[in-house]
C-alpha cells in the first residue's frame, strides 16, 4: 500500500548484460538486474523494495540508460543514496544519477520512447575487449545496402514480423522516430582506437517489441549478404509474419541507450 511519507526514488543505471539473465526477476532463481539493485537498495535501506524498470531487457542485453524507480522512506539524500548503493553492487551495474521523481511517476507509464544502439564486428577476428559487445560476423557485408535498407523502418508501422515468436502482444503497430545505420573503420576501449570495421544501427521508437531491434539486426544482416535487397524491406514489413524477417541478432550486440519521459 503506498505510504504517502515515502519518496519515490528514480535511478539512472548503466550495466554489462554479459553474466545476468536480464532485467527482471526469474522463479528460477537465475541472476538478473532487478534482483541484484534490489538487493542494493535493501542493504541500504533496510527495506524491501520494488525496484521497476521502464525497459525490461533480455538476458545478455546491455544498458547505458535504463530508468528505474522504487519507493523508499530512506532520509538519505540523492548523493549518499546513489554512493551507498554503488558500494554495494557488484562491478557490472552502476547508479548513474539518484533524484526524487514526482510520487505519480513510473518508468514504463510515463516513458515516451526508448533509444537502442546495436553493434556488429564485421571483420575476420574482433578485439576481445569488444568482442562481449557486438555480434562478430565474419563474412562480408554489403554496408551500402545495409544503411539503404534501415531507412525504411522509419515511421509507423506494423511491425509484427519483427517481434519474438511466441509474444501474446495485441497491438503490434510501433512508431520509430528515428533510425540510422553507420560503418565505422575504428571504436573506443579506454582511450585507444580497436581498428576494425563496425557497423552501428541506432533506433529510437515510442516503444519496442520483443527481439524488435535484433531483427531489424538481422534482416539487415540478410541484406549485406545479398539474400534481400533494400527495397525488400517495405513488403518484410508488410508481410506481418515472423518468417519474412531475418533472424534474431544475438543479445550481446544490443544496448539501452536512453529513455525519454
């Protein structure tokens, strides 16, 4: 029941989505992001929080942006709070910023729209210091028609055949406000240049389906190996059916940039 004393705490977090099963809470037992934060916060706090994320992302998914919140009647100021709770979260989750969110605010409601980047190694070998972070696919790619093609998933659409077999969402009709495709001959690891070659899709959309960004991954991917053309994009949309997709890019790849409120 909410208490009306109590603040609700919002939280900007970043974390490495290599060794957790995902964001959200498994009967299993399986180590996810919400259990681990909400471990941290107990710990801090001496409550037993709900902590709730606007994005619930899969296992191996990565975030530099996620949102959360939880109420607490913790008197900690935003300073002490987000301290305390990085000393107690293991290295691969990391409170950006702590601040007090209106008592109405919830990360999935009152999200506008989410921004996704995903990163693919498209070279003979990759960097072991990426290479937990992009999909390595070997064989050459056609980029020209790669960075053709992902203009096409721009605008409101129907976007059923890029949405995870077996997903019991009704309404599959998606906006993406903005989609880009770029190669990069170079990427960043503490301050020294990995040469390579990099291709970065980012995608910003009211809101996103499951495995909806590893799709269009993946039929992009379809695209640089010429199974597809990029005017083919339009009807693969259109089809509304799984099988005229491409496949699923792996997990690893795929990062939560940012939410918008």
């Amino acid at each position: 029941m909410y208490n009306l004393s109590m603040r609700n705490i919002r939280l900007t977090i970043e974390y490495d989505g290599t060794d957790f099963s995902g964001w959200q809470s498994q009967a299993q037992g399986e180590r996810t992001v919400q259990d681990v934060l909400a471990g941290a916060v107990s710990t801090v706090t001496g409550e037993d929080a709900s902590v709730v994320a606007a994005g619930r992302t899969d296992s191996g998914v990565h975030a530099l942006g996620q949102v959360a919140s939880f109420l607490s009647g913790s008197k900690l100021d935003a300073a002490t709070l987000r301290k305390a709770l990085n000393a107690n979260l293991p290295p691969d989750v990391r409170v950006h910023h702590v601040e007090d969110a209106p008592r109405g605010f919830h990360p999935i409601r009152d999200s506008r729209g989410k921004r996704y980047v995903y990163l693919i190694a498209n070279s003979d070998i990759v960097s072991p210091f990426v290479s937990r972070y992009v999909w390595h696919h070997p064989l050459a790619l056609d980029t020209t028609a790669m960075v053709e093609a992902a203009v096409h998933f721009k605008g409101r659409h129907d976007f059923a055949s890029f949405m995870a077999a077996g997903s019991d969402v009704k309404d599959t009709v998606r906006e993406v406000f903005d989609v880009s495709c770029q190669v990069l001959d170079e990427m960043y690891f503490l301050g020294f240049a990995l040469k390579g070659n990099f291709i970065r899709l980012e995608v910003a959309g009211e809101g996103f389906l499951r495995h909806m960004v590893r799709i269009m991954a993946g039929t992009l991917v379809a695209v640089g190996r010429g199974k597809r053309a990029p005017s083919d994009i339009p009807g693969v949309i259109t089809a509304c059916s799984r099988d005229a997709a491409g496949l699923t890019a792996p997990a690893q790849g795929l990062f939560l940039k940012e939410v918008r409120f």
